[in-house]
C-alpha cells in the first residue's frame, strides 16, 4: 500500500509542471535583457573610471579576472585551481601583453624539456 501512495503521490507532482515553452524563455529574456544591459553598462563605467581615470591598482579579485580572462581559462576551471597558482599567475601580471608573451615563451621551453 505504500508503494502505491506514493507512487501515486510522485505522479501528481510530476502532472504539475510542464515543460517550458521557447516562447515563454524568449519573452523572459527580453523582459531581463535592460536589467541585464543596465547591469553590464554600470560595471564597465566603474571599470573605466576606476581603472583609467583615476589609475588606481588593481584588485586582487580584480587582477584575478584579468588573468583568467587572458589565459582564456574557463571560470569553473579557475575556481578549481589551487591558491598558490593562482597567486603566481597574478603576480606575473599576465593581462600585460609582453608578460603574456614572456609565459609563453616560457612554457614552450618547458613543454621542449619535457619531451
């Protein structure tokens, strides 16, 4: 008997919800879209005037986007990545272009001793 309560519990709460239509999602989306552009707009004028104007140093969470950002890692690969390489790749400043190139000259060299 209580298989069958709560299977036939289980079976109306499935009957409840129904899929998502494509409609509804893009309807959705365009109703958050000026949130989500107001959003963005106001990051990159803090961005701006923080960073350009006013020449402040970078945050460590700050340089910490900046470097996963020019490594091109993916954010869940970032989060999962040890503190101490993370402080090294930061410290290197990677975001600037000729301490880009000069770590990956230097993990070519790496990959060649390797092999």
């Amino acid at each position: 008997r209580t298989e069958e309560y709560f299977g036939k519990e289980l079976e109306l709460q499935i009957k409840g919800a129904e899929k998502p239509s494509m409609w509804g999602l893009v309807v959705v989306q365009l109703l958050v879209l000026p949130y989500t552009l107001s959003k963005l707009l106001l990051w990159s004028v803090w961005w701006f005037w923080r960073y350009r104007v006013q020449k402040a140093s970078y945050s460590w969470n700050d340089a910490c986007y900046l470097t996963q950002r020019s490594l091109r890692v993916p954010l869940e690969a970032w989060r999962n990545t040890d503190e101490s390489t993370k402080e090294d790749l930061v410290l290197r400043r990677l975001w600037k272009t000729l301490n880009m190139e000069n770590y990956i000259a230097e993990q070519r060299k790496e990959m060649k001793r390797r092999r």
